[in-house]
C-alpha cells in the first residue's frame, strides 16, 4: 500500500474507533510496527491525529463518536468482554448498568441469569431485558437522549441513589495514563458517579480502544474500581495502578482471571 494511502487508511481507522494500537495497526495494514510509529508520527506533526503510548487517537477531547458507529466497533471483543463479567454475576443478584454500548452487550449476556434485579437509565438495556419474566427491570426517571437512550439529569441522580445494590457495572470513553475515567458528557458522569457510590462492588467494561483515549470530563478513578473487564492486557502503568489499588483484572480472551503481575521491590 502506498504510503499516501495508508495514511488516509489510519485515519479513517481511528475516526471510527477513537484509538488504535501500533501493534493492531501494524497488524491490519501488514507492515512493521516501526512503519506505524512513522506513519503515526507524520500524522500527528500534521495535526491529523494525536500521538499517545502505544498508538494514536484522535485530537478531540470533547466529542464522543457517534452511537451507530460506536455500536459497530470492537463488535467481538465487546461481545466477549460482556460474556466474561457476566459469569461474575451471580444469579439473584441486584445491580446498576449505566449508558454505552459495551453495558447493552452485557445486558445481553445476562439473560440467561436468574431472578435479577437491574436498575438502568439506559433504555436500550431495559428494552433487552423486559422480556425475561423472573428479572425485576427499574428505569431510572430523567431526561432521555435521542442519540442513545440514555437517562440523565438531577432525577436521575436522585432515582439512583434510592437504592443500594450488588454491583454497578459501568462503561467509559476513556481511560487516561494517570487512572482517570473520563466521559464526554458532563451529566452522563455525575449519573456514573452516583453508581459508583451506590453500588458494593464496581465493575468496568473497556475495550482495548479506551486505553489513553481524550475524552474532557473526569468521572473518576481507577481505585474506585473492584474489577476492570477488557480484551487486552492494559498497558503497564494501568496494571501499576490497578496493583496498587487492589482492582481485579479480567481478561476476555483468558480462560480465568488474569492476576495483576506484582511491582518489583
């Protein structure tokens, strides 16, 4: 492929997905990791992405890819990362699921549990599970999004935090270098920060894309974490943090939890 061509290629990738790996594009374009770092470099000094750890992303912090294309991208890992936290559901459990594709994904997986009971200000997961007759379904009240069903606003706030429950399962637009959870709507976290603290344990669905992404409003940390489900193994100064913080690692490619490898002394 010419080099032209390729450049364009790269940017159309990473406008679909938001972030790429030098390895997963070294990988799809069939040329070294050493041409990527190039290629990756000349893009970012003509301000047609930004340069990261490990890949590229793009330069906009403060708008989020559409929910169509979002619902397309990383289909399969999503699909496996969803199955994967599903099996740490027990049945008759009592949890949160918020806003983003991956949590419809993981609504989905969750249907063949038992006796649930969800509370959601996302509509497309109530729309999954309404159908599942030993499952109580709560949606939280507020004002809907048009783009994407999600639920936000002070009543929501306030609906959520009526209840105490099992786990809150969470999804996020990006995860920066310094643990920070980071979200493009700035009412989408204050109903994410309300899970978090009224849930016994947190749950994160990430793909691999999250990793080092922009996004312009923080919504919190890694060490408010009980567990971080993805596809890939996060990139070292993730796992420090994730070591440091006691947050299990869940791998969806693995047959079994992956254990956060140990700081040396």
């Amino acid at each position: 492929m010419m080099q032209s061509k390729r450049h364009r290629a790269i940017v159309e990738l990473i406008t679909r997905q938001g972030y790429a790996s030098i390895e997963q594009l070294a990988s799809h374009f069939k040329v070294t990791p050493q041409t990527i770092r190039r290629d990756l470099n000349q893009l970012s000094e003509a301000g047609a992405l930004k340069r990261v750890h490990g890949g590229a992303g793009l330069e906009s912090s403060t708008v989020n890819t559409a929910y169509s294309t979002r619902k397309t991208l990383n289909l399969e890992a999503k699909r496996r990362i969803a199955r994967t936290l599903a099996n740490e559901i027990p049945d008759h459990a009592s949890l949160f699921i918020n806003i983003g594709t991956s949590n419809e994904m993981v609504a989905e997986a969750l249907c063949d549990h038992h006796g649930l009971e969800v509370i959601t200000n996302n509509l497309n997961v109530a729309a999954i599970l309404q159908h599942k007759e030993d499952f109580n379904v709560i949606v939280a009240g507020g004002m809907v999004r048009s783009r994407d069903g999600g639920i936000i606003g002070e009543a929501t706030i306030d609906f959520i935090n009526q209840f105490k429950v099992d786990y809150g399962i969470i999804g996020i637009s990006g995860i920066d270098e310094d643990g920070s959870l980071l979200e493009f709507d700035y009412q989408e976290v204050r109903v994410a920060q309300a899970i978090i603290h009224n849930s016994r344990q947190v749950f994160l669905i990430a793909d691999h894309s999250k990793f080092q992404r922009n996004a312009v409003v923080r919504q919190g940390n890694l060490s408010q974490l009980d567990a971080l489900f993805t596809d890939i193994q996060p990139p070292e100064n993730i796992l420090r943090l994730m070591h440091q913080h006691e947050v299990a690692l869940h791998v969806a490619c693995a047959l079994s939890k992956i254990e956060v490898p140990q700081e040396s002394p």
